[in-house]
C-alpha cells in the first residue's frame, strides 16, 4: 500500500516568514493530495489540493508543488501569521477511496 | 447545512462497559470512515465503508466494529473499552467518484478510566 512521510514533524517560524513542509509518497498511481489544517481542539479541513495533473497550485498566501517524479509534494505558507499554527496534514490517494496521511507537522508563528 | 455530526463529543467511562460512538452526516455522501487520533498526532484508520452493508477493517486493530445499515449512519462500537482506548475518534465522509476530498466531523475525546 501506499507510505506518506511528512517532515519536518516541528517547525518554528517568525511571524511574517515563510513555512515550507514536504511529504513524499511511495505509490506512482497517487494522483490526488490534500493538505489538511487541523487548529487545536477541532476538526482537520481542508486547506488545498492538487491533483497529478497540476504542478504547481496556489491560493492566497498558500501554495502547494507536485514532483511526480521524484514523489514529493510540499505545502507552502507564505507571511505567516500566528492564526497559521495548527497541525498540518499531508494525504495521498490513488482511488479516492482510501486516503493514506502523512504523520503531520506542528507549525508554531512566533508573533 | 450539510455537514458531519459525532456524538457525544467527550466521554469519560469505566473499564469494561460497552459503548458506541455516533456519526451522522447529511452531506449525501457513500464513503465513510473512522479514525483514531491522539490530540496532534498521526491519524490512524480504524474502520471504512463504502456504502450501506459495506465495512472493511483499517490498519489500526482497535477491538472495535462498525455498522453502516443507513447510508448518513456510521456509528463505531467498543464492546469493552480499556484505558488504551483513550483517544480522539474523527469520523470523515467522501462522495463517490473522483475528486472528492474527505471531510472530517469534530471528533468525540474518549477517556478510559
């Protein structure tokens, strides 16, 4: 089956800096992958997406990059803010029915 | 508003007693699913289904089962919780087909005592 591996599994910013976290994936048929934000206490939502077909796809101040080849994908959060921190997953799915998540990063935005 | 429902979002109970923990959504979707999580941490999958009469096993063991007699209803039975049930369960939903993401209710927090 499919392997997600998320790092880094902290990471402390600047407020105003950026935030990059990478995943890679084991499974070539992966062609979906959802970013999830999940704040303290509540609910993983979604965040972005992008599908196999795309590369690159971006949404305000967040970003994320596909390499098909080498099997990675990464989040990117530019001028961070402090509502920013939260735990973020990364997912990867072949079928849409079976989605495999990376072990999440804690992002910390030092105000 | 469509969305997705657990009850009861905490529950502190003894060792040995049985009890179920409910999800309804009334977002219409087929595909179902129930994982574990410690607050934070990695998400663990315990239970899927993808229609009513459907359920498979995840890859997390969690002596547990699952039933899904009505598509909007998915409700996750411990037969006899331990202390190492302790433990947030998140409950998701997915539409069939492509391009659907999975969205996730707000969990219910179980403690084992």
């Amino acid at each position: 089956g499919e392997n997600v591996e998320q790092h880094p599994s902290t990471l402390s910013v600047q407020e105003g800096d950026s935030a990059v976290i990478k995943c890679t994936y084991s499974d070539s048929a992966s062609n979906y992958f959802p970013w999830y934000k999940q704040e303290l206490g509540k609910r993983p939502q979604l965040i972005i997406d992008i599908r196999s077909n795309v590369g690159e796809k971006k949404d305000q101040r967040i970003a994320v990059t596909l390499n098909k080849t080498a099997k990675h994908f990464s989040l990117h959060i530019t001028e961070t803010q402090p509502e920013d921190s939260a735990v973020y997953f990364c997912a990867a799915t072949y079928n849409f029915n079976k989605f495999y998540f990376g072990s999440g990063t804690k992002l910390n935005v030092k105000p | 508003e469509a969305d997705i429902y657990q009850t009861p979002r905490y529950l502190v109970i003894g060792t040995g007693k049985k009890i179920t923990l409910e999800c309804s959504q009334t977002m219409g979707h087929d595909k179902m699913y129930w994982y574990q999580q410690d607050p934070g941490m990695e998400l663990h999958l315990i239970h899927y289904s993808y229609g009513v009469n459907s359920t498979e096993k995840g890859d997390l063991s969690s002596e547990s089962t699952v039933s899904r007699i009505r598509t909007e209803h998915f409700p996750l039975t411990l037969e006899s919780a331990r202390p190492s049930h302790t433990s947030q369960y998140l409950c998701a939903s997915g539409a069939a087909g492509r391009n659907s993401p999975l969205h996730f209710g707000n969990g219910t927090r179980l403690t084992v005592t």
